[in-house]
C-alpha cells in the first residue's frame, strides 16, 4: 500500500513551500481548463449540468497553498481557463463570463475560508479538524457558486425550476470538491513520501479492481450504489488515505461518466423506478461518503496507535534516561530490571545487578535497618514510603541516596513487584555536612570580628548578638534575645529617622539600607560611639524573608582622623589661613550670590615683590616667620564678609564682598602702603618688603570661575611687570593686563596648534625686477589655524611665540614639513624656495643639528634651498649665528638678512656675515615714490649689497609704480602683492604634479605616433 502520508504543517513550525508563481498559474490554467471541458463533455448529460464539477476544486487548492498577494494572477489565470472552455464548448461569452464569476466567488470564499479556518493544514489529523475543513471547503463554498450561477440561469430561461437547478449545482460542486480537493493538497506530499514498487503495485490493482467491479456493478445493476460502497469501503480500510481518496475520486468519476450515459452504454433501470439527474447524485455522494468517512477515521485511528506507539517509546527511554534510578524488584526482594542511571550510581552494569538482593547493595553498617524496613514495608501492606539511606558503592564506599518505594498491582489489586525510584541525594548530604562547618567558622567569625553584628527576625525581635555588639551596646546576649533592636541597639543621627524605622523600611523594600552620615550609638552604660551602620534583608534560599541583619562598625577615631585631615585638607599648614581649594569653594559661593543677586564682588591676588630676597639671605625658617606676619597682618585688615587664603609660595588670595572694581583698587593700594611699611627683623638685620595685587570684578557678565582666577593672575603679573608696590585691575575693555592676557591665550593656542599640527605653508614668488615674469625662488609663509579652524596670520601669533618660546617647535614643524614630508614632491616640481628662521632656533645647537641631519637627507638640491634671517637674530646670538650660517652656505644653501633698515646699527652687521640677498624692510619700500628719505634709504641699502656682492630683494611691492621705480634703482629681485598672492604650497605641487603627468603623456603620445 502507499505509505503512510505526513500532513504540512503537522509539526507547528514547518512551513509550507510556495510553488513558483508562473509555474503554478500555467498548471492552474492547464488543468482547470481540462476538467472543466471533461466535466462538461464527459460528466454531464447531452451537455446539460454536469454530475460532478471538478474544475473549482483545482483552483481553490492552488489558493490556499499561496500568499494573497500571488491571488490576483492565479484569478486571472482561472478566469481565462474556465472563459475560454466555455468558448470553445459553445457557450455564449456573455455566459461564459458569468459561470465565471460563479466560479470565483465559490473559489474565493472557499480559499479565503480554509487559510482561515485551516491554517496549520493539519485537515485530517483529527475529527474536529476533517469536520472544520470539510464545512468551509464543501459545505459552504457551494452556496455561493450555486447562488450566482441560477441566478444568471435564471435571467435567461424563465422555464428552469430554481430549486432542481440550485440542488443539482450545489451538489456537483460540492461532490468535486469533496473527492478532489483533498487529493489536491495531497498529492505534492505524496509524492515526496512515496513508497516502494510494492506500495504503488498494490495500490494500481485495487485501483483496477475497484473500477472494473465498479463499471460491471453499474452496467449490469440497476442503481447497485450499495454494492459499490461496500467495495468502496473494502479499499478504505486497506489502503492509505491519500490512496483511499484516489480511488473513491476515481470510482466517483466512473458513476458519474455511466449515469451521465455519455459512455454511449446503456443504462440499465428497475421497472416503475425512475431517479431524476439530481437524484442521481445524490446517491452517488451517499455510495461515497462511507468509504470516504471510513478513509479519514481510520487515518486517525492509525495516527493515534501511531502516537500511542510513540508515547511507549518515548516513556521507555525516559525510564531509561531519567536522572533517578529505577528499579522493578520481585517481592521477594531481588532486583528485575535497572535503568542506566542506578547502574551510574553505584558504578555497576545492568547484568551486574539484575538478580542480586537489594540488601547486597545497602551499606554493610545499614543492613540491619534496611533489613527491619522491609519488613515493616511488608507488614504495612506494601504502603508507599521514602527513606534516605547510604549504598554500598562498587569501589566500597558509601554514597547517599533517597529510595522511594511503592507496590505494582494487577487490576483485581494483587501485587506483582515493587517500583523504586532512587535519587543520587549523595551531593547534598556532602552539602549539608559543608553547610555545618561553614555554620560553625561563621560563628567563630562573628565572635572574633570587630564589627557588631545583630540579626532580628521579620518583627525586629533580636535573635542574635554577637561579642562587639554586646560590648558595644552594653547588653549582654541573654538579655537582648528578644527585645526589639531599638531598644537594644540605641542609635541617633542627624535625620529624624529611627533605627525601627529603618529596619522595617530594610523589610518592607527587601533592599539593603544604609545609615546616615554622623550617627552616634548610645551604650546602655552611657558612652557615645561615632558609627556607621547598615541593615540588610536576610532570606531564604527562595527568597522569603526571615529578618535583617545590622552591622555596626566604630568609627570614632576615623571620625576624629577626618576632622583633622579635613582641617588641613582646606587650610595652609604654616599660617593657617585656608588654603587654595577652600578659597575656590569662596569665589563659587560668591559668584552663585552674583548670578542669583547680581551683586558685585571683588577678587584679588596679592604677591610678595622681594620675599625671594629675604627667602636666600635669610633662609627658609626667616621665610616661614614673614608669612606668617604677612598673614596675620592682612587677616587684619579685613573685614569680616571677606576671606583670605594662602594660594601657594608668596601668593595670597584676597576676596571682597559687596565691593566693586574702584572700591577694591582703593583697599588693596591702603594693603600694599602697610605692607611696604612693615619692616621684618631677623639675625640682627632688618628686611622690608613689598606687594603687588591683581585685581578683577566679580559681576554678572564675569563669572567663570576658570576666567576669574586667571584674569586676577594675569592683572598680579602686569602689576609686578609695571612698577613693583602697584595694584592692576583687569579692564575687559582696555589695560595692559587684558593685553597680557591675549598674549597668554595666544600661547595656549599655539600650543594646541603645535600638538595637532595645524599649520600650514604658502609660498609666494619672488622674480626680476627687470621681469617679474621670471620667478627667482620662492618664500614659504605660515599660516595657522585655531580650534575653530580660522585662519590666522604669521602678525597674530608670531609675537606671542616669540615671547613664550613657542618659536623653536614652529620652526622644527616648516623644516620637516618642506625638507622631509613634501622634500620629494618639491624636488620633483623644481622649486627653489626660502625658509624663515627664528631668533630661538637660531640660537639652539639641538634645531642646528637637527636641520643639518635633515639637509644631508633631503632629495632637494642645496643651492635651491634658501634661509632668512632677522637682523634681531643675528644680533641676539651673533657668535652661534657667524658659525651656523657658514656652515649652511658650505653645504650649498644660500642665506638672505631679512627686513634689513630698521635696525639702528644694520650696516655694521654686514662685515661680520657673508650673505646671499638682502631683504629690504618693506617699511621703506611701501611709500618709495611719496618719500624721499625712503627712496634714499632704499638706494642706499642696494648700492651697499652690491658692493658687498649681495642681491636686494623689494618687499611689499604692491603696485606698477613700485615695481617700474625699483628697477630703475637697479634692485635685482622684488616680491609684493603686485608680483603675486601666497598660495597654498599643497595646491602648488599639485599643480605641478598634474601638469607633469600630462608632459609625460604627451610625450608618450608622440613616441607612438612617430
């Protein structure tokens, strides 16, 4: 027979395969179209309405095994299937379209139905299901296609009966529906499951037998529709359902092509019996519908021995792979039967046990009372009972395990044999044994630690206290088991909270509470203790409560060490004044009263003038004691909404309240005229000293606290910097401070700029003055950037440089920008360009060096590499500058004097350099046609060059009058606007590179042509 056939969907999460959509909409078309011509031709009478009708069933179970959104092309392909069948058997088109429409609504309802009622495609796997899938695939679908068809009938022929036409129709379609449909969703898997030759042979000889016997029956008796069923019904109960459906499908189309009488046979009938065409299918639905019921419930029967088979096996292996030994012992006490997991137990095999006493495998000490347990077990009736007891083990020693034992018993309740389960429960007795010692070092523990400890059950009852906390609180165990914590542990705080409290809210939350800061504990003797305390939930294993646990800790003489460690944390240890992190908290408190008042206050920074003086001379001990007198001698000057700190060294901070900038400018001059008058004996010797003060207003429009102190530093260093004994106050608008300060941020700009390289090069060309077409080398001018990425020029930045030595690590970055990183791209461009050195790298041997490593590497010619120095470096460092200079110019370079003029002394500088061009000072050269003495003064400056064998280079030409009046004078070379704007180096070897790449093709190109 065929094998046995697994539905989709039958597991839960299987998902169905959907076909092809092109494919199944031509299998649609294909097939719909055929059974719709056959039924009408072969399964109707003289063309009239068809016994069975098998072409709908096709349609809806290509429906319902795809997505909705493949529906509209599966419609459309019916739609031509059954329109053009109709066609060609003759139908009008006009009806055609009709019975169309018909269809679709039976087919539309019908899929729609099943993908909702039958999503799991489980149909046959029960009689709920069948009965469920049976309604909305046969029993209502063909309401709907019956309904519509008579009602187009019935527009057309007034003569038809509707309730003869509307049985016949809905009983055809159902009829195929019932026998098709189901074949239809069945055949894919069939298919994929299909069995051996046997199977298919057995199933095409029933099939032949039921057929043939089928076709004598209906020719040769008169209305034999019991018989068939009863063959029917033979052929359900032997073959599969997918089989039993076939068949009972083909069976049904043989009755129905013999009743149809369109085999041309005749049909035999009883005398004075005469069944109309409706009739006829109704018998034949009823010789079918008991072999098709005995298909699907013997189907379902086979499922549930299937499953029952399984439930066997699956119970079997759970026995056998259950974590619990099992044992089937005879009542007299010899062991049946064992699963895997007793023999893992105690280390045996199966055939090992099997046979032996169960006395053999208790422990020899527990035989006795093993052996009194079996009898009270048999004396009791065989009752169930659990005991723990200890085996023998196969390597002999014991382990522990849990036997639960019960009785077997036949239907008339005679007992056959004992069951029993036994647990490995050997892991928890270890545990138990553990959980004693750990139980006794806790105690231990408890009784050793110096951390009181109190446990109280879920009513805040003590039930324990350990030696700490009796010596703590004065109360001794026996007397506090009990007594609400409380009373036994008395404890005060700042808040208002009670230790009860707390307890209950440690309960209530289940959450671990923490005491407050500055709690005290009060003994029952009377003595205070600092402490700190906790409460924390204690519960079971599964979370249930069974009190709290409070763990005191004395913290007294941490308290005390804290207060001291605070005390100097905040304040200067050698004039007590507070030191520099107590003022800041000052100045925030003071300007939190601006911002939320608008108040103005005043902050000042005070230092020493000659205290270094007196600090070398006299030593450190003199130092201390005059800041000491410094100290006491500013406190009192104060007033008392002021404050005062000793910021560090000689430096004092100084705050005003409720002062502006003209009142504190007027305090701190009185401050620093007593001060200049204090005079300090020591050794015999006296020392005066003085004080120059910073000032700056705290206001609404400055308030950062990061702002303040350094405007007041800066003011405090612009003081010392004007005239010692001064005070300065830092003006936003103007002062020399504020100037101080730009400086200062300048620095720290440039500092940023120096970490993050944000630099970078132009170059502009300096040519003959005779043509400026013809560029004579090039100078490379630096540029930055600040944080914001804004472009900033050599005139903002540069002095800031200078004055913080910010210089040499500029200079570094333009010669290992130009000589290393871009050395190649410049060499391979042809460039000749110049370099600006500072008066700081001139002068540090490390740059010298470096420069000199970096020139000997370098793939760029020497002669192309030029240096320009100012006068003042030449000047500031005249002795390293003589040596560095020949040296360079030894190598090859060549080296230019830049804005040569504007010293006082430049010509007698000139005898002790060899030069190579001499920059005229672009002051002088600007106004050359306005101003005679510059015109002088420029010509002068050449003539000498030339003597001295020297080139002049014009600066700042920026216009053709310019550039026509300097090559009258004869200057060689001139650089200015008018020659030429700097652009970005990158760009320019960019340029370079592209316009080489393309001499190169060029090139090439006519290689190839030639």
């Amino acid at each position: 027979m065929l094998p046995a056939f697994q539905y989709p969907g039958y597991k839960h999460n299987e998902k169905v395969s959907v076909p092809v959509l092109w494919e199944s909409a031509l299998a649609l078309t294909l097939l719909s179209a055929a059974l719709i011509v056959f039924s009408k031709t072969a399964l109707s009478e003289d063309g009239g309405a068809a016994f069975l009708w098998l072409g709908d069933a096709v349609a809806v179970a290509y429906l319902y095994r795809h997505p909705v959104r493949h529906w509209p092309v599966l419609f459309t392909s019916f739609f031509a299937a059954s329109f053009f069948a109709g066609l060609w058997l003759g139908v009008k088109w006009e009806m055609a379209a009709k019975y169309t429409i018909g269809s679709l609504a039976e087919i539309l309802l019908a899929a729609a139905l099943l993908r909702r009622f039958c999503p799991r495609h489980d149909y046959f796997m029960g009689v709920k299901q069948w009965m469920r899938f049976l309604a909305v695939s046969t029993l209502i679908p063909p309401l709907a296609s019956a309904s519509v068809g008579c009602y187009f009938v019935m527009q057309n022929n007034n003569e038809v009966v509707f309730r003869e036409l509307f049985t016949l129709w809905y009983t055809a379609d159902a009829m195929g529906m019932l026998i098709l449909l189901p074949i239809m969703l069945l055949v894919e898997d069939a298919m994929e499951t299909r069995g051996g030759w046997q199977d298919w042979a057995e199933f095409a000889l029933v099939t032949v037998a039921v057929t043939a016997l089928a076709w004598m029956l209906l020719e040769y008796k008169a209305y034999p529709f019991v018989f068939i069923s009863l063959v029917l019904l033979g052929a359900a109960t032997r073959l599969s359902l997918f089989a039993s459906l076939l068949v009972i499908c083909i069976a049904s189309i043989t009755m129905a092509m013999h009743l149809s009488s369109s085999t041309g046979l005749p049909q035999p009938a009883p005398a004075g019996l005469e069944l109309s065409q409706v009739q006829l299918v109704i018998a034949t639905f009823a010789a079918v519908i008991p072999a098709y019921l005995v298909a699907v419930f013997t189907n379902i029967e086979r499922r549930r021995n299937e499953r029952s088979v399984e439930m066997e096996s699956s119970f079997r292996a759970a026995v056998e792979e259950s974590r619990l030994g099992i044992l089937r012992v005879s009542l007299e006490g010899r062991i049946l039967q064992v699963n895997r997991s007793f023999c893992e137990f105690l280390g045996y095999a199966a055939d090992e046990i099997v046979g032996r006493s169960v006395l053999e495998l208790t422990y020899r000490d527990d035989w006795d009372s093993s052996r009194d347990l079996l009898e009270r077990f048999a004396a009791n009736g065989g009752q169930p009972f659990s005991v723990e007891k200890r085996y023998q083990h196969r390597d002999g020693h014991a382990v522990w395990g849990e036997l639960r034992v019960s009785v077997a018993r036949s239907l008339r309740g005679e007992p056959l044999y004992m069951l029993s389960q036994v647990e490995d429960i050997d892991w928890r007795k270890r545990s138990e044994a553990s959980l004693l010692e750990a139980k006794e070092r806790l105690q231990v523990t408890l009784a050793s630690i110096t951390d009181a400890v109190i446990s109280t059950d879920e009513k805040q009852r003590v039930n324990y206290i350990n030696p700490m906390a009796e010596s703590l609180t004065g109360w001794p165990q026996r007397e506090a088991l009990g007594r609400p914590v409380d009373e036994v542990c008395n404890i005060s705080s700042g808040s208002s909270d009670t230790l009860g409290g707390a307890v209950a809210e440690c309960l209530a939350q289940s959450q671990l509470i923490h005491g407050g800061e500055g709690a005290t504990l009060h003994s029952r003797g009377g003595r205070r203790y600092d402490i700190t305390w906790s409460v924390s939930p204690l519960r079971k294993q599964r979370g249930e409560l069974l009190g709290a646990v409070l763990v005191i800790q004395d913290v007294s003489e941490q308290r005390e060490l804290i207060r001291q460690l605070s005390y100097k944390a905040s304040h200067d240890g050698l004039t007590g004044l507070p030191n520099r992190d107590a003022f800041k908290g000052e100045l925030e408190s003071a300007i939190d009263d601006v911002n939320e008042r608008g108040t103005r206050h005043a902050l000042v920074f005070l230092d020493l003038d000659r205290f270094k003086v007196i600090n070398d001379s006299a030593g450190h001990v003199a130092g201390d004691g005059l800041l000491r007198e410094i100290s006491q001698s500013l406190s009192g000057q104060l007033l008392k909404s002021d404050s005062i700190a000793r910021l560090g060294g000689d430096e004092f901070g100084l705050l005003f309240r409720h002062c502006d900038r003209a009142r504190a400018k007027e305090r701190c001059e009185a401050i620093l005229r007593n001060i200049g008058l204090m005079r300090f004996p020591w050794n015999n010797r006296v020392y005066d000293v003085g004080a120059s003060a910073g000032i700056t207003e705290i206001s609404p429009d400055n308030n950062h606290l990061g702002d303040l102190l350094s405007q007041a530093d800066v003011a405090c260093f612009s003081a010392k910097r004007l005239r010692r004994g001064t005070a300065v106050s830092y003006d936003m608008e103007k002062s020399a401070a504020v100037d101080q300060h730009r400086e200062i941020l300048m620095a720290s700009v440039i500092r940023d700029a120096i970490d993050n390289s944000r630099f970078s090069l132009d170059m502009q060309p300096i040519a003959d003055a005779s043509n400026t077409s013809r560029v004579s080398h090039y100078e490379l001018l630096l540029r930055m950037y600040d944080e914001k990425g804004k472009l900033l020029m050599p005139d903002a930045f540069v002095p800031a440089a200078e004055r913080y030595g910010l210089m040499l690590p500029i200079d570094r970055w333009v010669v290992d920008e130009t000589l290393v990183k871009h050395a190649g791209a410049i060499a391979e461009a042809g460039f000749s360009f110049a370099l600006n050195i500072s008066a700081d790298a001139l002068g540090d041997a490390g740059f010298q060096v470096h420069l000199l490593e970096v020139l000997d590497r370098t793939p760029i010619p020497r002669e192309r590499i030029s240096f320009e120095i100012t006068e003042t470096a030449m000047v500031t460092h005249m002795e390293s500058a003589s040596r560095f200079v020949a040296g360079l110019r030894k190598l090859g370079c060549r080296i230019a004097l830049d804005d040569f003029g504007n010293g006082l002394s430049s010509f007698s500088y000139l005898k002790s350099f060899t030069i190579d061009y001499i920059k005229i000072d672009g002051s002088f050269v600007r106004q050359v046609e306005e101003n005679f003495v510059d015109l002088i003064i420029v010509e002068s400056i050449h003539q000498v060059a030339q003597r001295l064998g020297a080139r002049t280079v014009a600066e700042f030409v920026e216009d053709e009058a310019t550039l026509q009046r300097m090559a009258a004078l004869g200057v060689n070379l001139v650089q200015g606007y008018y020659i030429g704007h700097p652009r970005p180096l990158q760009k320019a070897l960019s340029e370079a590179e592209s316009l080489a790449g393309g001499q190169v093709e060029a090139e090439a190109l006519s290689e190839g042509t030639a």
